[in-house]
C-alpha cells in the first residue's frame, strides 16, 4: 500500500508512492509493533524497582531490577532486529526521515538498558545513584523512541491495513 499526498514536491510525491507495508507481519499485523510493548514495560518496571529499592532498603527490588533490566535490554534487541528488517526491506519506509529518527532514538534506548544492565551484574551497589539514573534516562528514551514509532503508524501510515469490508 502506498500513500496519498497533495503536496506539490516532487521528491514528497514519489516517496508517498513507495510500498509501506509491513514486510515482518503475521496476517498483516507488524511483529515489531506487537514485541516493542516488552522492552518499554520492563524500562519502566526497571525504574520501578530502583525506587522501590531507594525508598524502603529491601534487597528484593535490587534483583527485581536485576531482571528487569535483562529482559528490556534482551526483548529490546530482539524487537530492534524486526524494526531494523522493516526499515531495510520496505522501500516507504527507509525513505522516510522519520524511520531514521526512530531508529536512533531507539538505538540510545536499547543501549541505555544494556548499560543499565551490566552496571548490576557488575556492582550490585551501583544502583543508588548510577543505576537509578540510567533507568530515569532509559524512561525518557523510551518515550522518545516510543513517540516517534508511534509517528511512522499514526502520521505516516505504515504497515496499515485498510479493508473494503470495515
Ligand atoms: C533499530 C531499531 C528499530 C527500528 C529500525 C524500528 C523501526 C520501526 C518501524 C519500521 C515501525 C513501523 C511499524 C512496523 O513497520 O513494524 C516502528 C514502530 C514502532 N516502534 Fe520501532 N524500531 C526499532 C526499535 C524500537 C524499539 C527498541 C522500541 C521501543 C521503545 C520501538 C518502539 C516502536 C513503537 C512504540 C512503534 C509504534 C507501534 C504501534 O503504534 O503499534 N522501536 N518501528
């Protein structure tokens, strides 16, 4: 499916007209837009845990942050390498300066939960304050990486499916 547009560029215009359906699907549903809820809830969850651990001492949330941290950094990869195969396949979106923008953003925040990650498996003791701090920092990359996906969808259309039948 390609995209409409009025505009009066011709460089807009023959972007508009690239394929932007997604090419990592399962009857039509993009696999990267189902698999980017885990890397983001569990950033979150990793904040979560740190606060927990800052405000009442208890042990328990430095391993739930432990984890927690593994998995967004794991779950993040795994959905960055079907994000990554959209962006090289699908010849609307590689076009698109919006795709490399949140491939960047979302890059950083991959890297952030990495990061986040070894600190703990390392020194434990560096969650307050380096670990608390690369979980604030990965919360707002998750939202600027989770932005700008949401605009290739809702502003740029792709991977849409619009059916005859409703
Ligand atoms: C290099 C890595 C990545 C690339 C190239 C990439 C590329 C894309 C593409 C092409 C889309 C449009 C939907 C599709 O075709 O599947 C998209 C949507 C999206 N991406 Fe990524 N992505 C990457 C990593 C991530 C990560 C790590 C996150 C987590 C924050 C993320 C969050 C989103 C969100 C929230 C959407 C919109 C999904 C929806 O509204 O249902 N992406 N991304």
């Amino acid at each position: 499916m390609a995209k409409s547009t009025n505009d009066p560029s011709p460089v807009i215009q023959a972007v508009a007209k690239k394929d932007i359906s997604s090419a990592v699907a399962i009857a039509g549903h993009p696999i990267h837009a189902m698999a980017v809820h885990f890397p983001i809830a569990l950033a979150i969850a990793t904040l979560g845990a740190d606060v927990f651990y800052w405000w009442s001492a208890d042990p328990f949330w430095l391993r739930a942050g432990l984890w927690a941290a593994g998995f967004s950094f794991a779950t993040g990869v795994a959905a960055s390498l079907v994000g990554t195969a959209e962006l090289l396949l699908v010849p609307g979106i590689r076009s698109r300066a919006a795709s490399w923008t949140h491939a960047i953003a979302a890059m950083m925040f991959v890297s952030i939960c990495g990061m986040n990650w070894v600190v703990r498996l390392v020194t434990p003791d560096a969650v307050l304050p380096l670990g608390l701090a690369l979980s604030g920092l990965g919360a707002v990359f998750t939202g600027l990486a989770g932005w700008h996906g949401g605009k290739l969808i809702l502003h740029h259309g792709v991977g849409i499916m619009v059916s005859d039948d409703g």
